[in-house]
C-alpha cells in the first residue's frame, strides 16, 4: 500500500499539495491531468527523484522520506525510454541488475521481445523500444511501477497493444502501478482508480465510471470529455423549480437547491427524432442541426435548440434520420438525465 499524506511541493510559482492519497497494492492508479498540472513532478516525488516539501510517503506503512530511490523498490518509465545506445537490448534489461536466467526470459516472454536481444536502440521501433524499458523496469521487481506517459509518442494501434500489456502484466504480478496520463480514454481502458489533477491540486479521486458519471464541477466535466456542459441558474415558475439556460428551461428532479448552477448530460441521454415523442420524458425541444461528427462507431449530432446540445446516435440512426446541416429534429430529454455538478 502506498500513501501520500499531506504531499506538499513547491517549483516556482507552482504549488503542488496538499495531496492525501491512499493507492492499494496490486491496483493499477491512473493520474490524469492536463500539461503542466504536476502528473511527472508527483511521480519523481514518489519515486524519490526530489525531495519533499512537507508530508510523506509511506510505503506499507512505512516511511520512506529519507530513503534514496535505489531502496524504494520503485521503477519509472518515461516516454522517453532513454535506452543505452551502445548496449544491445539484452544488456539494456540487465543494466545495473543481477538476475536469474529464467526470470530475464519470462519477462522476454510475456513482452515478447525475445528476437530482440542482440539488436541495438537504433534498430527498434517506438513500440519495441518502450517494451525493452518496461523490461528493464520489471527486471528490478520493484513493488511499485511508475509510468510516466509511457504510450504518449506511440501510434494508435501500438498504443493499444501496449496498453493490453500493461494491463496484462498487472493483473498477473500484481505489482502496484501509478501511470500518468492526459487522456481520458487511456486512463478509462486501464484504471482500477483515477485522481483528477489540476493546477497541482487532486480534485477528484474514484472509479472511472463515478468520475465520468459525476464529475466534481465543470472543469473536470470537460477535461474528461463531458459534451454537453451547461451554465445557468434555477428558477421557480408557479411554484415548479427549472433549470434555465439563456432562455431555454429544462425540468430536473425537484430540489431546494437555487442560485447559479450547472449540469451535465451525456449525449447517449439525448433522443432525437423528426416528430415531437409521445413519451414521459419531461423536456421536449425543437432544433435544428448545427454539425455532425462522425465516429467509429457512432455519430455526434450537434442541434440548436436555443443552446447547444450534442446527441450521440447510431450510424444506422442517423442514415434513417437523414440529418444534415439545418435540418430540424426534436431533442427529448428525461428530467432525470440531467446531473448537477
């Protein structure tokens, strides 16, 4: 178990902390955050690359301030896998470490690169190069990996066959990984947990769908990929409560709650249709068509309705729709698809 208590670090005008956080053995943390938030710096905290501020880590209930990386039993892998050019892969992994035989090739294994022993940095691919750091970091069995924008200068389709990997390896070791990331699809394909941070503070810390279901405030709400995000007030009309954007007002769950608010809905939420629904969805608008996203596997409907509104539809939805710009739809929303942040 590792635990950040009351993490403080100053560079400059920065200020990260205070960090509380509490990261169970064996689970796969993702810290997410924008550039420039203090992902690498909390890392390098952790890993005992800089010294603290204030705090301390602890690691199974130890203190670890006064300790030198070298006996933490902790790895870091960076996006640049910063390889020894002039060592051959094999040597690359062995650097620095005494290991048996059979371990060095159940790692080769598992992250098949095998073939690769005897070729040098130079000779490999972005993929390969990061799976020869990640051997070099397992070669250690450190307690705890930190990765450190491992997939950031991969393609696509590598990134997701490293991704499967890291997955894989920690299901299987059970060793405890902190990974940092900007990416919300990352962070959603691989985290047990994800803690949201910005400008050096940890806003939000839990299970990818709480987090995307209920983010703590619009900030969070867009960063993670929130589309439609929506500032206005609440108002009372002949004793009913709405919530009014502009001039469009939405019925919600009753509550006491008044002044300024904002709320989310996720566009899966969002039914469109060319005639008004017979439905007991409480909030039925009229639009018209402002732009379309297509997706792999869906499309994005942008629609005016006075606001605007981004609905999520199938390819074959949307064929049977016919849409296109400035075509009008109705836009049905249940009251209880609206979340206030």
């Amino acid at each position: 178990m590792l635990e950040l208590k009351n993490i403080k670090y100053r560079a400059g005008a920065f200020q990260l902390g205070i960090i509380e956080l509490m990261i169970e053995r064996g689970e796969y943390f993702v810290l997410l955050g924008p550039t420039g938030s203090g992902k690498s710096l909390t890392l390098n905290l952790i890993a005992g690359f800089i010294e603290l501020e204030s705090g301390s880590i602890n690691i199974h209930g130890n203190c670890v301030n006064k300790q030198p990386p070298e006996k933490r039993r902790i790895a870091l892998v960076t996006q640049n896998v910063d390889l020894f050019p002039h060592l051959n892969v094999k040597d690359n992994i062995l650097y620095s470490v005494r290991a048996e035989k059979n371990l060095v090739d159940e790692i080769a294994k598992r992250l098949n690169i095998s073939q690769l022993f005897e070729r040098k940095p130079s000779t490999l691919s972005g993929g390969e190069a990061q799976r020869v750091a990640i051997a070099r970091a397992l070669m250690c069995e450190p307690e705890i990996l930190l990765l450190d924008e491992p997939l950031g200068s991969l393609d696509p389709s590598t990134r997701r066959e490293i991704r499967n990997l890291l997955s894989e390896i920690n299901e299987i070791k059970r060793t405890t990984f902190i990974h940092v990331t900007h990416d919300f699809e990352e962070a959603a394909a691989l985290a047990d947990r994800i803690g949201i941070l910005f400008n050096g503070k940890l806003k939000q810390v839990g299970r990818v769908e709480e987090i995307f279901s209920a983010p703590v405030d619009a900030e969070t709400a867009m960063f993670i990929g929130h589309r439609n995000v929506l500032h206005g007030k609440m108002v009372n009309i002949d004793g009913e409560q709405f919530f009014q954007v502009e001039n469009v007002k939405f019925e919600i769950p009753q509550n006491k709650y008044c002044g300024n608010a904002v709320y989310t809905v996720n566009p899966d939420s969002i039914i469109v249709s060319v005639e008004r629904m017979n439905s007991s969805a409480r909030n039925s608008l009229k639009g018209r068509i402002i732009n379309i996203e297509e997706a792999p596997s869906a499309v994005y409907v942008q629609i005016d309705v006075g606001v605007k509104l981004t609905s999520m539809i199938t390819k074959k939805s949307a064929a049977e729709l016919k849409i296109e710009v400035n075509k009008e739809l109705w836009v049905t929303i249940k009251s209880t698809a609206l979340h206030r942040i």
